[in-house]
C-alpha cells in the first residue's frame, strides 16, 4: 500500500530544495519527522517529478538578475545625477554669458567646456552600463553551470564597482 506524504511536507521538501544549500539526504532527514519518513530516493523522485531544478535555476537566474539590475541601476542613478550636475554647470555658464560682462570671455568658455565634457563623458559611462547589463543579461541566459555563473556575477559585480571608484 503507497504511503501519502503531506503536501506540507512536500512543499517544505522543494523549498529546502530550491533553496540549493542541502542535499537530497540531508532534506529527507529534516522533512522526516511527526511520524512521516522521507527517504533521499523519494527526494530525488519529487524533484523529477516536479521540475525542481528547472525551478531552482529560473529562481536563481531571477536573483541574480535582481542584484545585477540593482546594481546597475544604482550605478545609472548616480551616472544620471552627474549628468544633471554637469548640464547645471554648463547651463549656468550659458546664463553668465547671456547676462555679464566677462573680463576675459576665456573663463565663461571654460565653463562651458567642463559642462559639456562632462555630459560627455556621463553619456559614455552610460552606454557602456548598457552594454555590460546586455552582456550579463545573455551570460544568466545561456550559462547553465550555476558555479561558473556564481563566480561571473561576482566578477562583473567588481568591475561594476571599480568602475564606480573611477
């Protein structure tokens, strides 16, 4: 006679699964308990059964997804803000051009100068932000080895960081 296994228990068996730091013996050994016994076989045939690893890969692609995207959009966030910080400079230049009278007309162009350049150069860094989200957005889609992709976020997290302290 086939036993029937809670659906708690089940469900505590893919949480603990999904979660990707316990084997298949040590989940069956925290499930057992309460009068119901979870071999590591029956751990195994759930995870098939169900598509527990499919399920575990997409929720750990969607995580790293996030803290990639939170970091790139902290780091777009600050390049933005320098954006506006340089367009104020360059746009007080121009209003100091339009209404006084320079001494020497070379120290309102210099002004200028550093309003636009720096535009420039936040525009560059943005691009480039694209660009490597674009990459690891394609990295998380094709890689399925979840060690290898572990140790690629963590390296496009520094380079995202180093580039940051630049």
């Amino acid at each position: 006679m086939p036993k029937i296994i809670p659906d708690s228990t089940k469900l505590e068996a893919m949480e603990l699964f999904l979660s990707g730091d316990k084997s298949a013996r040590e989940i069956a050994d925290i499930v057992s308990k309460d009068g119901v016994v979870v071999k590591t076989p029956t751990i195994y045939a759930w995870a098939k059964q169900y598509q527990w690893a499919e399920k575990q890969a997409v929720s750990r692609t969607e995580k790293q997804q996030d803290l990639v995207e939170s970091d790139g959009q902290r780091f777009a966030r600050m390049q933005r803000n320098q954006l506006d910080q340089y367009s104020d400079v360059a746009t007080r230049a121009y209003r100091e051009l339009d209404g006084l009278h320079f001494d020497r007309a070379l120290d309102a162009v210099r002004a200028i100068d550093v309003g636009i350049k720096g535009q420039r150069d936040v525009l560059t860094g943005l691009i480039n932000l694209q660009f490597v989200q674009d990459v690891l957005g394609i990295l998380v889609e094709e890689i399925k080895d979840q060690d290898s992709l572990n140790r690629i976020a963590t390296k496009m997290k520094t380079l995202v960081q180093n580039q940051k302290d630049t």
